[in-house]
C-alpha cells in the first residue's frame, strides 16, 4: 500500500470481499464505539473520523473499486491482539456411505506475551436479582450484604446497576458512574422480599439499565440469581437474550438452592456466550459473586463469535467451552463462544457430523467463516480471523492417533457427558438406561478418586430405580460437580 494511505478495510475491520451489509454493519459498531458525543479519550475522535472516511469510500461502489484499484495483493497478517489454533481429532475423513464424526478445537488467547499488563476494561454491570418470597431469611441476608461489598469494589471508571425483581421489577440502584454509595446502600439494605418469581421483569429492567451506559469498550454483562421457576415467559427472556447477544451483552446465571429450572438457565446464558452457576448452599453467594466480579475485570476480550456459512452435509452435534466458564455454547448462527480472559484463553470443543452426502469428492469444507473478537481495551475494529477449515477424503483411515490436546479435552468432558446422557434417558423415560450411565459415571468417578461424588452418583441411581426421578438436588449436584471437576483438571494442565 502507499505510504500514508489508510486501509479503510483495516479500518472497518473487515474483509476485502465484505459485502456492503458487512461494511455497513461494521461502520455502526466502530461508530457507537468512537463517537464524541460517547467518548473524550484522547484521539478518539481522529478515530472517528478515520472510521466515517473509511465507510464514505467502501459504501459507494464506484469509489470502493477506485480505492481497490490502488491496494497492493492481499496478505493475511492475521489479528495482532488475538491467536488461535485449530486442532482436528483426524487427519482425514473415509470414503464411506454412513455420517462421520470430527471433533475440532479452538484456542483463542491473546498474542500478547504479557496481557495482564493490558489495562482492565471498565464494567457496565447490572445485577438482576430475585427478591420472591422464598428468598427471605439468610439468602436475602447474604445477598444484599454482597451487593454492598461489590459496590464498595467499583473502580471510579466502573458503573454498577441492581434491579431486584419478583413478579414486577424494581431499579434498586440505576446506572451510573458517580454513585452516591451511601445513599445507595441504605437502598440495598431497604430490599424486602415478596411476590413470585418472574424472570423476564428482571431481565427486561436489567437490559434497560445496561443500554442507558452500552459502550463497547467496557464489559457490559447481566448477573441473574434466581432460587425459583418462572413460569410462562421464558421464550420471552430467551429472546431478550439474543438481542443481548446481538449488542454485545453477556449473561450470567445463578441458581440458588435445587427449585430453579437448570436447563433454562443454561440456555439463556448460552446464548450470549454465558454460563450458569448453582449455589447449594447459600452462604456460597458471596464467592461466587465476587469470583465473577473479579473474572469481568480480568477480561481480555469479552466476547469470541464463530461466524460461518452452513455447508451441505455438515452439521454441529455439539460444543462446549472447557475454559475459562465451563458450559455448552448454543447452537445457533453465529456462535458465541465466550470470553477470553488475561490468564485464561478460551478452549471450546466443537463436534460435527459429517454426512455421507459431504465425502464424494477429495475433499469436505467443514467450516467456512471467520473468527470475529472485540479487545475491550483496543478502541479500533479488530480484523476478523478468516477459518475456512477442511479435511481430505481418503479410501482408508489415518493410522495417526489423535493430537493429545483433543485426547486430553475429550477425557476432561467425559464425565460431563455421562450425566448429560443419564439426563436425556431419564427425559425419554429410559430409566434403566440413565441407572447404568450414572453406575458408569461412578466407577469412572471411583477411579480418579472422587469418591463423594461417586456416593452421590449411586444414590441417584438407586433414587431413579425406586422413584423413577432423581432427587430434589441430585441431577444439578451432578451436572455441576461434574463441571467444576472439567474445570480444575484443567486448571492443573494449564498449569
């Protein structure tokens, strides 16, 4: 390129075979992230500038082919904030007329050799929090003393919003970065407990607090806790998550006790790259709280989407993210993988089936797409990371054992796995299959020398023989004590 002159495509953040939708939607984001009526930083509005420059020239067709008539070849230098690895369970796939399986790993870290020494972003946080009758007493207690201790936490830079709900919400605490906390913490303190739980007045109230400061350059993120069922709105809150996804606001859930609907907490935190969260005992709200608080302040990039065209024949079975929140990723176009922290990179297991259909050629496109991620701390677009992924066809299978990362990821989500798979039989009514899944889930538990868990996962098994359900708390003290286990092997690993 000549020296001085820009790379609008650099610029926008985006392909040289973007289409004018692409550019178009990349020029809103850079310019609700660099306005000047947002942003005072020094040189942003240069920035700016550069930014509606950039969108003057590639969304006028005739000056766009000007301006590419100029550039040099295309090279890929990649994103200079972000790496990545792709690893493949198989070197090939077999020309076979049944479907196939491949397992494909992301990891997804910084390029930095020293991120922590990247300035931490400022949070645009809202907690969302149930105040139905049921939470009276010690919950009630514990919550609201955190909710005060988080606030005492904030950096000047930070905003903090609370909405407790039941079946109305209420703003206990609005957005805003100059908080009077004195004022603030008798309000906290005032929260009583009534009424029923219903989710979506909360969600709907805690999204409203966090559009009033949405900045893409700090890390805009709803905590949900709950300790019940809402009943008749959850497609309502699912929704409400998706558009959170599509502005870049994640969500956190956490439940409380063993009365609250897992699945679809787990659904909805998904579907914005989130997890969710089970607090047995109540005294545990403050560290997991404060544990999730610290984790929003040590992010690097707070949101990683996989952005791809479907191809004929493939299909995704299944993904989950290994770290640094474990939970499965919704199955949705684009992908919302999660966040990369400072001194945690993002690790998600991908599992496609290949169909009979895809492997009539020399070679099957498993994924065609790219890699699109946000550096809360960099004001600029980043590029997105173009993945076109592909496996040859061959007559015979590969006598190459898998790479022991995906050897080493499959091991740490097999027990995870077994209680899923007792889950869904329990589901169809299929109750002698769920009993010898979670006798298997024992003995593999027996052997790695977790042996409260091992106990817990016979009772359930004798329960589900007798009852034919599990316990109050049996399935989420499975499905999450399982989890935790996935991710301290690998926290060990990593270390």
């Amino acid at each position: 390129m000549p020296v001085g002159k820009p790379d609008y495509y650099a610029v926008l953040g985006v392909f040289r075979d973007a289409s004018q939708e692409e550019i178009k939607r990349a020029y809103l984001d850079a310019a609700q992230r660099l306005h000047p009526d947002k942003n005072v930083a020094a040189g942003e509005t240069e920035l700016f500038l550069s930014v509606q420059q950039a969108y003057e020239v590639l969304s006028n067709p005739k000056r766009r082919n000007q301006y590419d008539a100029t550039l040099p070849p295309e090279i890929d230098e990649g994103n200079r904030l972000i790496k990545h690895e792709v690893f493949f369970s198989r070197p090939n796939l077999v020309r076979l007329g049944e479907d196939q399986l491949v397992y494909i790993l992301f990891e997804v870290g910084p390029r930095e050799e020293k991120p922590d020494q990247v300035p931490a972003p400022p949070l645009n946080l809202c907690l969302v929090l149930d105040r139905s009758t049921s939470m009276q007493g010690e919950k009630m207690d514990i919550l609201k003393a955190t909710a005060i201790q988080l606030l005492r936490s904030l950096r000047p830079q930070d905003v903090l919003s609370i909405v407790a709900f039941s079946d109305r919400a209420e703003v206990i605490v609005p957005a805003s970065i100059s908080l009077d906390k004195k004022k603030q913490e008798g309000r906290i303190q005032m929260m009583q407990t009534s009424g029923a739980t219903e989710i979506y007045h909360g969600l709907e109230a805690g999204m409203r607090e966090i559009r009033r400061t949405l900045d893409p350059s700090r890390v805009n993120h709803i905590i949900l806790l709950t300790d019940g069922h809402t009943y008749g709105d959850e497609q309502a809150c699912l929704q409400l998550a998706e558009e959170a996804a599509a502005q870049n606001v994640g969500i956190t859930g956490m439940g409380v006790g063993h009365e609250w609907n897992d699945i679809f907490l787990d659904a909805l935190a998904s579907k914005t790259g989130g997890s969710s969260a089970y607090i047995s005992n109540p005294k545990d709200i403050e560290r997991l709280l404060i544990d999730k608080f610290k984790a929003l302040v040590s992010t690097y990039a707070d949101e990683v989407i996989l952005d791809f065209k479907e191809q004929p024949g493939i299909r995704f079975n299944y993904a989950f993210r290994l770290q640094p929140e474990g939970g499965t990723v919704a199955l949705q176009a684009p992908l919302h993988l999660g966040p990369i922290l400072r001194d945690t990179p993002l690790h998600v297991l991908l599992e496609v089936v290949v169909g009979a259909e895809a492997l009539s050629g020399n070679e099957v496109t498993l994924i065609d797409g790219s890699l699109k991620t946000s550096v809360n701390a960099n004001p600029m677009p980043l590029p997105p990371i173009r993945l076109k992924l592909t496996r040859e066809i061959q007559p015979n299978p590969s006598a190459d054992p898998p790479p022991t990362r995906i050897l080493s990821a499959l091991s740490r989500l097999t027990l995870y796995r077994m209680q899923e798979r007792a889950q869904t039989a329990v589901d169809a009514g299929q109750i002698d299959v769920a009993v010898r899944h979670l006798q298997n889930l024992a003995t593999h538990l027996l052997s790695q020398g977790e042996h409260s868990l091992a106990k817990t996962a016979l009772f359930e098994a004798d329960n589900l023989e007798r009852m034919h359900s599990f316990s109050a708390s049996g399935s989420k003290d499975i499905k999450y004590k399982t989890r935790a286990l996935l991710l301290k092997s690998g926290k060990e690993k990593a270390g």
